[in-house]
C-alpha cells in the first residue's frame, strides 16, 4: 500500500452535496453576511450581519435556533457588527464585536 500523502502536494475533492442554510434575512435581501463562525463541538453556525446575528445548528436537519436583530438607533451608535467568536471551551456563548469597539454576548 502506497504512503497517504499529506500538504501542499495533496490533492483534496469534496464528496457528497453541500448544506445549505435559508435565512430568511438574506432571502429578503435585507443586508449581506459580514462573517461566519462556526462551532464544530457545539454543532452551531453564527451568521453574522451588520445589525443582527443567525445561531444555526450544523446537523443533518439545519434548524435557525435563534436571530437578534437591532434597532437603527442601535446601530448608529455602537457601529456595524464586524465579527464574531464562540467561547471555544464548550459553552455555548457567542461575542460579537461591532465597529464602534462594544462587544455582545449571546448564550445560546
């Protein structure tokens, strides 16, 4: 049997179909994903956009699990949100980051 053969000389394919997620904002065309971040422990997607958030579970049946939306005002005053991180130690809290410096956090 031949060695596997790992890095830059690799050749990698995808295989079966790709996930889709349906938001209902970008359905509408309300504002465009500024980030994505994905939690494979937790099993949940964070969509994020400049005035609200999207929590999606990854599973097999992709579920919208919970969207927070801010007012206009909001948003003029702490600035687009720009990023998000998941905790990273299992627990399921979400900081986003908006362009004004305040951070939220969200408990999923």
């Amino acid at each position: 049997m031949a060695p596997r053969v790992c890095g830059p000389d690799a050749m990698h394919f995808a295989y079966a179909w790709p996930k889709v997620l349906a938001s209902g904002m970008q359905q509408r065309g309300d504002e465009p994903v500024v980030a994505l971040e994905l939690d494979a422990g937790l099993g949940c997607l964070a969509v994020v956009m400049a005035s609200s958030v999207e929590i999606w579970s990854t599973g097999q049946h992709r579920r919208l699990i919970g969207r927070h939306t801010r007012d206009p005002e909001a948003v003029a005053e702490d600035g687009a949100y720009l990023a998000a991180r998941w905790r990273g130690d299992g627990f399921a809290r979400l900081a986003v980051v908006a362009a004004g410096g305040r951070a939220r956090l969200f408990d999923v």
